[in-house]
C-alpha cells in the first residue's frame, strides 16, 4: 500500500469545532490504489451531539431573514471560486473522475450556491380571497428544521450542494453524512463553508463507514426531513423507518435510461451524445445511459459508428489532461460490472468492444463496452450496471420501442434522437420518465429544473430548482379578523 504526500486528514464538524477521533479509516485513490487521506470515525455519540447542536442552532437559524441567509450562500460561492482548482484535484483523486469533469462539478456547486442565494426572496405565499366579511387570509412558508443529508460519492459536492443549500435559504440546519468512499473532498467542501463566515450548528459533518450513522440520523426523532441520493434498495429502507415518524423524505434512486434513436435521427449527433451519457463519470451516475434503442433501418451504420468513436477513448488517471475516461470507484464495483456483463454473455448478448478489466494493477479500470443482441427480458436490461457499458436493442417501430422503454422498474431519464417534430411531441408525453430529452443525451440535466424521476427512481420530489422550497419549507395558512 503507497500513500500520497500532502495526505489529507478528514475530520468530523459539530458546532463549527472540528474532531478527529483515534478511529482513522483509509481513503484511496481508485486510479493508483494509493492512500491519499484518512478520515475519522465517527461514533453514535457525535451523531448525537451533531443532530443536537443542529436543533439548536435552528432555533437561531431560522429567524434570519432570507437576505441575510442569502449573504452566506453568496460568501460560500466566493470561497468556492477561489478554492476551485483545490478542491477539484481532490475530487479527482479521491473519485477518479477526469479533472475537467471535477472542475465542471465544482462551477455547479458554485452556481447552486447563488442560485439559491435569490430563491429566499422569491419563497413567496399566497393572498386567498375569504368567504366571511372581516377576515384576510394569507399562506407563508416556513422553515422545518434539522435535515439529514445523505449523499453518494459519485458527485461528492454537487448533489450534497442541491440538498444543503437548498436547506440553508429555507432556514433549516443540516447534519451531512457522505459517503465513506469521499469522506476527505466532503470535509474538504465542509472547511471551505465554515470559513465563508457559516454561523456555528447550521452545518455539521459526520464521516464514516458504518451504515448505522446513517441509520441513526434516518431514525432520529429531531430530524423531520431526510434527504438522500443512491440505491433505490436504499432509499426504499430509508422511507419505510422514516414513515414510522410520518418525516419528509426525498429519494433520488436509480435509472436504467434509454437512448432511442429513431430512423430519421442524425447519427452523429446521437453517437458523440451517447458516448457522453453513457461513458462520463464511467457510466457511474443515475442518469448514464444504459440502453440504446436503435431503429432495424439504420443499426448497422450507427453501431459502426458508436464502435468507431467508442475505440478512441482514452482512458487513465483522471489527473492527465489526455484522460476521457476514469476508474471505476473501487474493486467491488469493477467485479459487479464485470459480472453483469459476462452474465449478459452468458443469456446470449454478443459482445462488440470491450467486456473486460483494464490495468487492474494500476487501478481500477473497465474498458468501455457495447453489448449487441440484447432482448428486453435479460437481466442488464433491466436492473442498473454502474459502469461504462451499453447495452444494444434493435427496434421496428416507434410503439415497440416505446413499450420497451417503459417496461421497467425504474423511470429516471430518456433521451429520443429524432428529426420529426410529431414523433418528439408525442414521445414526451408516452415515455414514463422524469426527465425526457429531444436530441441531447441521458444526462444533460440543469441548474433550476426539476430533476427527479417516476416509479423506483424516485419517491415524487423534485430537487436541482425553486421545487425543493417545497420539500424544505412547510405551508402554514393564516386567518386575520378583523373590523367587528
């Protein structure tokens, strides 16, 4: 085992003092296997005192006004800026993704924080006309309290972001547990917040590997709403411990998302918009495209192509200007891809490119793959590999693919590469996803739309916009009398 210099040191943030516990778990570098940092253990006692400063300073927290909350999301934002090559480097080396990947997650962290620097001005209620003489009435939004921020290690600051700074401008304080693969860029990202000027209490980081501190904080009576992003066999048990107590729950879960490219589509386009989605990150985001639907007509042309472009990827250490594509997380996660595509083989899948471990000595890494021949019913069909493979389904006609694309468990994303206006109209309104892209890949999504999915992916909350006001605020209705 090789340790980095500079190694970084995560450490546990409960009312803006930080802890290091004896307690030190190794966090490594999937493109080298290297040891880059240690992070600190967090036990059920700091859990406890985190959740319990966090109540505390929400009853501070919450009577700021929205301008003054709105400084600070604009002082993290600075901070950020000025922090940017820093803490993407970090990204890159504790994830693996390529540096301008992490440097394009960073500038979203940013952006989001000034987004919703302005969302606290635009938190407005409702004037409603009275049936009784003498009476005005009025709806307000109000704030809720401690929030529970569960986050994957995938995007280890801008899904944390979404969830903590929407929690922030609603006047809601926050405990954060990351995901132990990402604990040293979260305490990384945590520092730079504390030292943008956050008041004390309003945001306090457990690190650790043990599930029962998410456990804890899902169960915990002074955390009313829970917000979490990964498996949907996850967040299923998340919403089921978290109705006992009738919390707020939001679930962004998994995906298996769908191109279809239609006879009349522009090949190119479709091809370099599908190598993006489904091999950025390494196919390792929710919203990776997983299936591609091709038309009978034009298959032998575009998998050429998708083969062509697929050949040329470079992949390596996230750190090299020359890299498009990084490791795979860890050693778990590159044996499950790799057995989800032999078990593809094995159903009668005909492998095209790809299908096998790459430079397992250095790191973690699995060769792009495209897998041919597949039918609806195979199991890499149906359930998410996360990883960069895509799995081929040839179509006759725009009902069979339609009926194809939504006969799944999950209903995240799918994109529909077409030139015919009536088939792009029509095909937003049949496909049961909650993201629906018209010429553009899987994972394309923006700052300030909804983002969220249908069925498993998703328990109906909308996070990435103004729509998670809804989840962070509560309505209260208020009836003023008055005159005799």
């Amino acid at each position: 085992m090789q340790t980095m210099k500079n190694e970084q040191t995560a450490s546990i943030l409960i009312n803006g003092e930080w802890h290091k516990t004896e307690n030190l778990t190794p966090s490594f570098n999937p493109a080298t296997k290297e040891v880059i940092g240690h992070f600190s253990e967090a036990t059920i006692n700091h859990t406890e005192a985190a959740i319990n400063n966090a109540s505390q300073a929400y009853l501070k927290w919450s009577k700021f006004t929205a301008v003054q909350r709105a400084q600070v999301l604009k002082n993290i934002a600075t901070i950020l800026s000025e922090r940017k090559n820093t803490l993407a480097e970090l990204i890159t080396k504790e994830m693996g993704k390529p540096l301008h990947e992490a440097l394009g997650e960073v500038e979203v962290a940013i952006q989001t924080a000034i987004y919703f620097s302005g969302e606290g001005k635009r938190a407005m209620g409702e004037v409603i006309p009275s049936m009784i003489q003498g009476r005005h009435i009025h709806t307000v939004r109000t704030s809720t309290g401690v929030v529970g921020c569960i986050t994957p290690w995938n995007y280890p600051i801008s899904l944390a972001a979404y969830k903590i700074f929407s929690a922030f401008i609603a006047g809601n304080t926050v405990v954060w547990k990351p995901s132990p693969e990402v604990n040293c860029t979260a305490t990384q990202f945590t520092s730079y917040m504390v030292e943008s000027g956050l008041p004390p209490g309003i945001l306090n980081l457990v690190t650790s590997s043990s599930p029962n501190i998410g456990e804890y904080i899902v169960s915990h009576k002074d955390v009313p709403l829970l917000t979490f992003t990964g498996s949907t066999n996850i967040g299923i048990k998340i919403a089921q411990e978290a109705a006992k107590q009738l919390k707020r729950v939001t679930l962004e879960l998994g995906g298996i998302n769908a191109a279809i490219v239609m006879k009349d589509a522009d090949i190119e386009l479709a091809v370099s918009q599908i190598i993006a989605s489904g091999y950025g990150t390494s196919g390792q985001r929710c919203t990776a495209t997983r299936r591609v639907f091709i038309h009978a007509s034009i298959k032998d042309l575009f998998l050429q192509k998708l083969i062509q472009e697929t050949s040329k990827l470079r992949i390596g250490n996230g750190l090299k200007d020359s890299t498009q594509i990084g490791p795979i997380i860890n050693e778990t996660s590159l044996k499950q891809i790799d057995c989800a595509v032999q078990k593809a083989i094995e159903e009668g899948a005909r492998l095209v490119i790809g299908g096998h471990i790459l430079m397992e000595d250095a790191g973690y890494y699995y060769a792009p793959t495209i897998l041919d021949e597949i039918e609806t019913t195979f199991e890499i069909a149906q359930e998410e590999v996360f990883g960069p493979v895509l799995s081929i389904i040839t179509f006759e006609n725009y009902e069979q693919v339609i009926t194809w694309n939504n006969d799944t468990k999950y209903g995240l994303s799918t994109a529909v590469f077409t030139n015919d206006l009536s088939i792009a109209m029509q095909a937003q309104n049949d496909l049961s996803t909650g993201l629906v892209y018209i010429n553009a890949g899987t994972a394309n999504a923006e700052l300030g739309v909804p983002f969220g999915g249908l069925k498993m992916s998703g328990n109906g909350q909308r996070e990435v916009s103004h729509h998670m006001l809804d989840f962070m605020t509560e309505w209260k209705s208020v009836y003023i009398s008055y005159g005799g």
